[in-house]
C-alpha cells in the first residue's frame, strides 16, 4: 500500500517547519539587526508659477520648469489636481514646487508646497 499525504497533513508539515519561534528575541548588535523597510522614493518635483487658479474646474495652470519623470520640458500648461484641496491658498504668482504624475491619461498635479 502507497502513502499518499494528504493535504492538511502536507500543509501542517510545512507550517511545522517554517514557523517562527513564538518568543523571537531582537539582536543586541546593532550589525545583526535587520535593515529597516525602505520608504517608496520620494516623488520628483519641479519649479514653477502659478499662473491661473481655476476651481470650479479642479485645473491649475503653471509656467514650469522641466519635469523629469515626464520627460518634459518648461513650458506653460495646464493640469488637473489629484485633489482639490491642494488649490487652496494658491494664488496667480505664486512660486511653487510641485509633483505631477500621468493619471489615467491626464497630466495631474499630485503635491503643491508654496516656495517663501
């Protein structure tokens, strides 16, 4: 007669086995401990102006700098906002750094931070 396992019995092997300890004691040495988690990168930013403030739209229009994640260049354009709270408080004027992302197929402002 074959054994054949079964499937609980296979999945309660395993589980035996890769188990963690219940009591898992943190290294001393610092050069045991593991790394911590790496943060996703922070999101590219460009320079610009605000040009015009259009929120009944949820738009934004800005003189800008490059935008490297975009491939491109400074020009003046307009661009939707991923929320419209990063409207408030922004004036025609206004120097800003900003981070903008192709959403859905829409260029899209997705961080504001008004420059002093």
């Amino acid at each position: 007669m074959t054994f054949v396992p079964t499937l609980a019995a296979t999945l309660f092997a395993t589980l035996a086995v890769t188990a963690a300890p219940a009591q898992a004691q943190t290294p001393t040495d610092p050069s045991t401990r593991p790394a911590p988690a790496v943060s996703a990168a922070p999101e590219p930013t460009s320079d610009g102006e605000v040009r015009k403030v259009d929120k009944a739209q949820g738009k934004l229009t800005l003189k800008h700098g490059p935008i490297k994640n975009l491939d491109m260049p400074p020009m003046t354009m307009v661009f939707k906002v991923s929320d419209p709270q990063l409207l408030e408080g922004l004036n025609p004027g206004d120097k800003i750094r900003f981070a903008a992302d192709n959403l859905n197929g829409a260029m899209t402002v997705t961080a504001v931070q008004v420059l002093k």
